[in-house]
C-alpha cells in the first residue's frame, strides 16, 4: 500500500479536483491518492513570479504531509516543477515534479519530443528544466497552445481544440516521435489527444504517480546524503516563523 500526495501548487481547487481524478484513474490498485493545494497563491502558474510564490504553498504542503506522517511520495503537480528541490530536502519519500516525470517517460517510448504548453511565456521556463534535468537536447521544441491555464477549465473546448492544432503541427514539422503536454490541467486530456494525433502523449501528472509508485516500490528514498539532506534548523521570522527549527 503507497499513499501519494499529489500537490497542485495553484489554488484553484477544481484544478485540484481534476488533477485528483486523473492521477486516480491510473492509480495501482494498493496505492492510495490524495490530492491538495496550498492555502495561499496564485489561481494559476503561468510566470516566473507565479512560480516562486507557488514554491512556498509546495513547501507548506510537504511540511504538512510530513506532521500526517502517512504520505510514501509526493507529486508536484505544476509543469514548471516550482520547488522541486526545496520539497526534497523537507522529506525522505521520494517528491516527483511532473515536467521531470513527463521528460523521463517520453524518452522511453521516443528519441525526440516536442513540448505543447499553455502560454508561450512559459516556454522559457520548461526550457530551464530541459537543461536543468539533461533533456536539452531530446526535445525539439517547446510550443504553446497560447492559453492562459484557468481556460482549461473555463473554455475547455477552445482549449482542447488549440492543444490538438498545435500537437498535430509538431507531428508534422518538428520530428518527433511523441508529445509531452506542459499543465498540469491537461491531466485528463492525454488518452483523446493520443487517439486524435496518433502519436504517445505524455503528461506529467500521470506519469508523475507511476514513477512515484515506482519508487516507493524499489523502496527509494530523497537522498539525505548531500544537498538534499533536511535545511539546517534557524529561525525564520514574519510570516514564515513556523519554518523555525525544522
Ligand atoms: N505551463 C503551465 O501551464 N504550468 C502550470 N500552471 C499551473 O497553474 N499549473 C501548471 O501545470
């Protein structure tokens, strides 16, 4: 039995909800899941600034699955991955970020990808990680349906059929033998996208709850040797006073 926590950096609780939904319908049977969002940020993740203040609501969230003490993995539910590596230095179960995940499982099945996200700003942001993660040079290119995230839930359709068009133009000019899709919010979208463009589609929630389940199973833990070892304990003062003494 693994119990994975799945975070969705944003607040917007029915973006939670489907995030849940979606994880679950993929959940081995014996893994329990949970789903949660931080009680202070943005709606939406779709910048820079967006994603350092979304980095302490993930941070909150891991720090209160912690005080539960029953969560085997956590998954950071955000393509951006904000605060990735501050969440596994908080915990010894494995922390999964779904761009990391959906990276990983696109260059099983493919050589070369191509990235569809919402925003073309946050382009450069999954180029970051690409680098960051050694994926630079698998994907071919990081394209953007140029939907603002909360229009996956409030024009879905728009959405849906702007994510298919620029899906089937990377098929058909980028390359590339699979598609990774760069929101969270497109959890639900993989299946029908796949059928529609006949290729893998690849999202990192899913992908971010088998690699988790994974882990947990080979009983891997975040390494406490080195950088990811827990903070050293100080006190933090304002707002962020309950950090003290880790
Ligand atoms: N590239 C993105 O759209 N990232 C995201 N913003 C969110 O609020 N959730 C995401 O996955």
């Amino acid at each position: 039995m693994a119990h994975i926590r799945i975070i969705n950096p944003n607040t917007t609780a029915s973006m939670t909800a489907a995030i849940y939904r979606a994880a679950n319908d993929y959940a081995a049977v014996g893994t329990e899941v949970s789903a949660c969002q931080p009680a202070s940020g943005p709606v939406s993740i779709e910048s820079h600034f967006d994603e350092a203040v979304s980095a302490v609501g993930v941070a909150q969230e891991v720090l209160k699955g912690e005080r539960e003490g029953n969560i085997d993995a956590y998954v950071v539910a955000c393509f951006g991955d904000p605060g990735l590596l501050a969440a596994r230095e908080l915990t010894r179960a494995p922390v999964v970020g779904i761009a990391e995940a959906a990276f990983h499982m696109a260059t099983l099945v493919s050589t070369r990808f191509s990235i569809v996200t919402t925003l073309g700003r946050t382009g450069i942001i999954a180029e970051h990680l690409l680098e960051q993660y050694g994926f630079r040079h698998h994907c071919r290119r990081i394209r953007a349906a140029e939907i603002p995230v909360l229009d996956l839930e409030h024009h879905p359709e728009v959405a849906y059929r702007r994510i298919v068009e620029e899906c089937c133009r990377a098929r058909d000019e980028d390359g590339i033998g699979a598609i990774v899709l760069g929101c969270g919010g497109m959890a639900n979208l993989t299946q029908e996208i796949s059928r529609e463009v006949g290729l893998p589609v690849i999202e990192g929630v899913t992908a971010g709850l088998k690699l988790a389940e994974s882990l947990v199973g080979l009983g891997l833990y975040t390494s406490k040797h080195g950088d990811l070892d827990y903070p050293r304990a100080k006190p933090f003062t304002g707002q962020f006073a309950d950090f003290s003494n880790l």
